[in-house]
C-alpha cells in the first residue's frame, strides 16, 4: 500500500462532528458526519462491509479513507491503522480520524494543531469525535446517544447521535452538510451493492432535518417490514384497494393494478403478490401516509 503523504494545511478545515461505528450482529458498519463545511459527505466518510469505517476530518486527508479500509481489510486492528497512517503523514498535528474495525474494536486521533474545542472519545463499536466544536458535550453527547440506543438499526442510530450532538452545542460556527453511510455485505439495491444507507445533504440551513427527511424517503422504498407484520387482503381490503387503483388508472385487476402502481412508485421491492401486503404499501396508496 501507497504511503498517505502529506497534505499541507491549507484551505479551510473540515470543522466538523462525526462518529464511525458498527453492529456485529447485523454485519453493518457505518459513519455519520455534520459541519459547517459544505459536501462534508464527499471527503468524511468511508466504510466497507466486513472490513470497517474511517471518518477524516479537520485538515482532513482524503487517503485515510481508501488506505485506512486497505489496513483494515487486511486485518489491522482499528489502533494499529491509525499509528500507521499517521506515520507516514508530515501533516498528522493538524488531522483527526475516528476508525472501527472488523471485530468493533475503536480508535481515535486528534492532532495537537487542531482547532479548539477538538477532541474524543472512543467506546465498544465505535469512536466519536469533533473540531472547533462549542465544547465537548458534543463529542460526549454522539458517545451517549450511542450507548443509550442499543437495539436499535445502525442508521437510526447514527442520525440520533447527530441529533445529540447538535443539542448540545454542535459546531460552533454553525450548520451546513450532513451525511449518513452504513454498509452491509448484499444489503443495497437489489442485493446487488453493499450500500445499504448513502445519503447526503451538501447544503442545508438544517441539514440534520433534511437527512433526517431523506432517511424517511429512503426508507419508505428500501426498507423491509417483517413479512410477519404484512396484512392479508380480505374482501373489504381488496374492494378498497380496486377502487383506489382504479381511480389512479390502473384498472380494476388487483395484482396487475398493484403491480404498475408499486413500480410508478418505486415500491416494488415491498410488493409480493396480493394475499398478504405490506402495510407500509398499504398506507401509500390509500393516502394515508
């Protein structure tokens, strides 16, 4: 592997909170990102399913990225990465990098010249961090927000520790992008893309509202509800069913109707005949949600 190099400091730092975690069980790995930066999703955050994350931020250096989850697919535990990266980097005092691998062990870095408040804090399964930060609530309240959220998906999570951590002071010069990524191996589209969640608010008054909204939208078509919790279509749920579609233009057939209308709206993913249905579709084309 390439050494990381060195980027001087100059231009403007990625002044910035993030936190890089994962969830063993579920086999997902992934990092969220705000700062008063804009487009901090296209230099933050990185992961890779079954390898880890890394988040590089503050006079951020891109090549963390790519060349940390190479350390890390090759079996570099989290602390180890980061010593190595950083070693080869004349740049390090003005870095800072968060990093989760394989096995959930954690590490974080903050460079000696970074902006102050700048510090973190590391935890099992993840690692939590911020430059020119109001104070250090913030990196403690994306720690907190972690722990306390056990049971919950790693998404959900992750947008939660955003949430936190702006609460409690966030950076101090404001808001401008947020970003969400976490990976699966098979888990994105079509079991074809091991990015299970990607989504990015380059630049936003409130971007942890309008990531918040996105994950909304990008559950709505890619999420899964237990096939437990999908309704049978008795007779009365069947008529109101034809009716609606009818009234859009699908015609009075129920699957043909639900077949057209489901890929009109990107629903087809939650749609498997029409014995039993998702509720999630349900409620889509009945207007209520």
């Amino acid at each position: 592997m390439a050494e990381p190099g060195s980027i001087q400091a100059e231009g403007r730092p990625l002044t910035t909170f993030s936190i890089v975690a994962c969830d063993l069980g579920a086999g997902e790995w992934g990092v969220a990102v705000a700062s008063k930066f804009p487009a901090v999703g296209a230099v933050v955050p990185w992961a890779e399913p079954q390898a880890g994350a890394v988040a590089t931020q503050a006079w951020a250096n891109p090549r963390y990225g790519p060349q940390g989850l190479d350390l890390l697919r090759r079996g570099a535990a989290a602390p180890d990465a980061v010593d190595r990266l950083l070693a080869g980097d004349d740049g390090r005092d003005h870095r800072q990098l968060g990093m989760v691998d394989a096995r959930g062990g954690a590490a974080t870095h903050t460079g000696t010249a970074c902006l102050e408040w700048a510090g973190g804090r590391t935890g099992p399964g993840y690692a939590a961090q911020g430059n020119l930060l109001v104070s250090a609530a913030t990196v403690e309240a994306l720690a907190g927000a972690f722990e306390a959220s056990a049971g919950r998906p790693l998404a959900e999570r992750l947008l939660a520790c955003l949430e936190a951590a702006q609460r409690a002071g966030g950076d101090r010069r404001g808001q401008q992008s947020a970003a969400l990524l976490v990976v699966r191996r098979d888990g994105g589209y079509g079991g074809l893309s091991d990015s299970l969640v990607d989504l990015r608010v380059d630049d936003h008054p409130q971007p942890l509202q309008e990531l918040a909204r996105l994950h909304g939208i990008h559950q709505e078509v890619f999420g899964q509800t237990p096939r437990s919790q999908w309704l049978p279509v008795g007779p009365a749920l069947a008529a109101e069913l034809r009716r609606r579609l009818v009234e859009l233009g699908h015609g009075d057939d129920l699957e043909a109707g639900l077949r057209r209308w489901a890929g009109m709206e990107n629903l087809e993913e939650r749609l498997d005949g029409s014995e039993r249905l998702d509720p999630v579709l349900i409620d889509k084309l009945l207007g209520r949600r």
